[in-house]
C-alpha cells in the first residue's frame, strides 16, 4: 500500500475539519429541524408538529414551525382498538375478510400500515411548510402503545419505523419506552422532563397536566434543582369517548356538552374510585389494559344490583367519567400544593366542561390551557417526542428516574438511519 495515501486521508481529514468548524459549534446547523409524531390512548388519528429547539438562554426554548393532523383511516383505527383491548383481535378478525391466523399477523401487518400512514403525515406537513426533508434531523415518533405492562417491565409501540425512514428520507427516533425500563423504570410517563425544559421557567406555574386518554401529571420543579416530579393519575378521555361512540356514534364528547347534561351517579363515582390504581404510590403509569369499557360494564352490573331502584341516563355516565377524571386528577395534584397555576394541555383541555370540574376541586389555583401562553393544547405531545427525538441524537438523556423509578438517566430511543 502506498504510504503517502495516510497523508492524503489526513489531509483530506484537516480539510473537511476546517470547512465543517461552525457545525462543531451546533451539530444541527444544516438539519435544525425535528418532527414530533404521537398518536395517544385516544385513538382518534396522529398528530405531527415541526419543531426547532435552542439552548441559548434567552427565554426561547422552542418554536413551532407548523403542524399537521390526520384522523386513522377506519381499518386502522379499529385494528388498534382492537390491539389495544386485551382478548378482542380474534373478534375484529372473524369481522374482515383478511386471512389472518393471530394476533401476531394483525400486529405486524398494523405496524406496516401505521408506518405508511405516519409518512403520509410528514410528507403532507412538509409540503404545507415548505421545509425539506434534508433540513430536518430526525422524526421522534412514539408509535402507538398496544400493550403497558410495567408490572412484567415491558411495553409495546407499534410501528414499522423502516417504513417511515424510507419513505420520508429523515432517520426516525422510537421505541423510547424500553430502555427506561431496562433500568427498573415504568417507561412512562416520558413527558415531563420535556414539559420541565418548556415551562420550568415560568412564573407561578405549579404543574403541567396533559388529559389524553389517560391523564398524567408533572410537577414542575419539585426538588428546587430543576428535577420534575410526574405520573399517571388515571383514565381521562378513554373512556368518556368510548362511552359517547357507543351511544351517539360520536367520537368525543365536544366541550363536554353531553356530560353537562347529566348528574353524577354517586354510587358510581365511589365504585369507580375503588379501583386499585388510584391507590398505588408512584411511580405509576397505566393504560386500557386497566381502564377499559367492560371494567365500567362491570361496576354498572354491580350498581343495578346493589341499588335496584336507582335510575340514570347515560348522559348521567358521561357526567361520573368526566368527575372520575377530575376528581381523581385533582387529589394527585393537590399532594404538591393547592396553589399556583396548573396548565392543562392534551384533547381534554378541550372539554369546558371537564375544566370547570378541575377547576371546582382546585378552587385555589389557576386553570388554564397551555394555548394560554400560545401552545396548543393537542401539540404539546407532539412536540416531547421532537424534543426527545433531539435529545437522543445528540446523546442526552431523556428520562427522569424521580418519575419513572428507573435507577439512573439513560438515552431514549432507538434510530433508524
């Protein structure tokens, strides 16, 4: 070999060293973008933000530089209810014509089309920001969790992320869950050391609590160093919606009208509470595989027959949902102090009337959207996992072990190039 090569190869080295200097001062100078894609609990389609964040100090940590939504196509969207509800793929199966043999196949063949569709997402939110593909560093997408149980310290995310790499062009960040959990962590909630960056530094706010299908909260600042407190409360949309599709056909209760037309059913709201998760300390993360509808099928069941006489509509339901999630946020939040403002981001900051409900059980804090400091409530997810896509490529730690219970930081996420 010749050895005047090595010299070559050093100078060449050199060269490309001196030309790429002001990259050394922001490794994301040419790709300063990131995309946040999350699709929750709810299952009413995904949301897809384009992100640029800094770290300059000066007040400014993120700016949004547009999003995009789409609803999940029908097919999809029934697979993963169905995925998403212990023992209720054999009877999605038997009702589509697909020659499927198990579960494995409806979540492998789910986690292609889920792939697809969350690119359709990004190209369409590209082309509506006129921002290239090259200019953006990586896609933090969440995937859509089937299966939480941290009990046995495993969570599955579906998503082919192959799928969405190759069609969008951008390395895709997921599968944040499991490393955290790999560490003796619960893999969730993943939110709050973002929420503690994006809001930590403003005045008089006490805590963050994001009502998506499931509610959970972050409080920020809770050691005085910086470090966030947070964990799951427990249901919030899930089952408000499910119940309102089964009756109306709706998909969500808009502004929690129907639940404002009903009563609480008392003796409901008290068997609800009952549940055991409420009881548990942190760390606590859970999902549908403990909130689901035949769960409030069976404590319906239960309260005929121990109140024979009782009658209620099932706008009275909606009602007792909506002060399940209230009442059962309300008290977590309350263990860290009753004052102070508490930001609510998430598809339930939507709801008026389950905000005037939290607002009823914290009297003395101030409750109010994050679209109250101009970020929009159903983006906020969305943006934590641009932030946590950022915080994996650039080598930083994403969890706090304080909320998850994990034994230290570690990186989120796995990349696909």
């Amino acid at each position: 070999m010749n050895p005047d090569i090595f010299a070559d190869l050093n100078a060449l080295f050199d060269e490309q060293l001196s030309s790429n200097s002001a990259l050394d001062d922001d490794p994301l100078a040419a790709s300063p973008y990131f995309i946040g894609m999350m699709s929750g609990t709810s299952l009413d389609g995904m949301d897809a933000v384009l992100c640029q964040f800094f770290d300059d100090n000066n007040g400014r940590t993120v700016e949004i530089i547009g999003s995009h939504s789409l609803p999940f196509p029908d097919d999809l969207r029934a697979a993963l209810l169905a995925l998403t509800t212990p023992n209720r793929v054999a009877d999605w199966i038997s009702a589509h014509d697909f020659a499927f043999e198990s579960e494995l196949d409806v979540f492998g063949w789910a986690s292609v089309y889920y792939g697809h569709f969350a690119a359709q997402v990004v190209i369409e939110l590209l082309d509506k920001t006129g921002v290239s593909a090259d200019e953006v560093s990586a896609i933090g997408c969440h995937g859509q969790t089937v299966r939480h149980r941290p009990q046995w310290a495993f969570s599955l995310q579906l998503l082919d992320p192959n799928v969405l790499a190759e069609q969008t062009g951008i390395a895709v960040v997921s599968d944040f869950r499991r490393r955290d959990m790999a560490v003796g962590g619960q893999g969730a909630p993943l939110v709050p050391a973002f929420h503690q960056a994006m809001f930590g530094a403003v005045a008089d706010i006490k805590a963050v609590l994001n009502l998506g299908g499931i509610a959970n909260i972050t409080v920020l600042d809770h050691d005085g160093f910086g470090t966030p407190m947070g964990f799951d409360t427990g249901v919030a949309n899930l089952l408000m919606d499910a119940w309102i599709a089964r009756h109306t056909g709706r998909l969500y209760d808009k502004d929690g009208a129907w639940a404002a037309s009903g009563a609480v059913i008392v003796p409901l709201l008290e068997r609800l509470l009952t549940h055991p998760f409420f009881a548990k300390a942190a760390p606590k993360s859970t999902g549908r595989e403990e909130f689901h509808l035949d769960w409030l099928d069976d404590n319906l069941l239960a309260l005929s027959y121990n109140h024979p006489n009782l009658r209620y509509s099932p706008a009275d339901v909606q009602a007792t949902l909506a002060e399940l999630t209230a009442i059962s946020s309300a008290r977590e939040i309350a263990r860290f102090g009753d004052t102070g403002v508490l930001l609510v981001c998430g598809g339930g900051a939507r709801n008026g009337y389950l905000m005037s409900r939290l607002a009823a059980h914290l009297p003395m804090m101030t409750v109010m959207p994050t679209d109250s400091l101009g970020v929009d409530v159903s983006l906020v997810e969305g943006m934590a996992f641009a932030w946590l896509a950022r915080q994996n490529i650039l080598a930083r730690t994403g969890n706090v072990p304080a909320v998850t219970g994990a034994d230290k930081a570690v990186v989120l996420g796995q990349v696909c190039f």
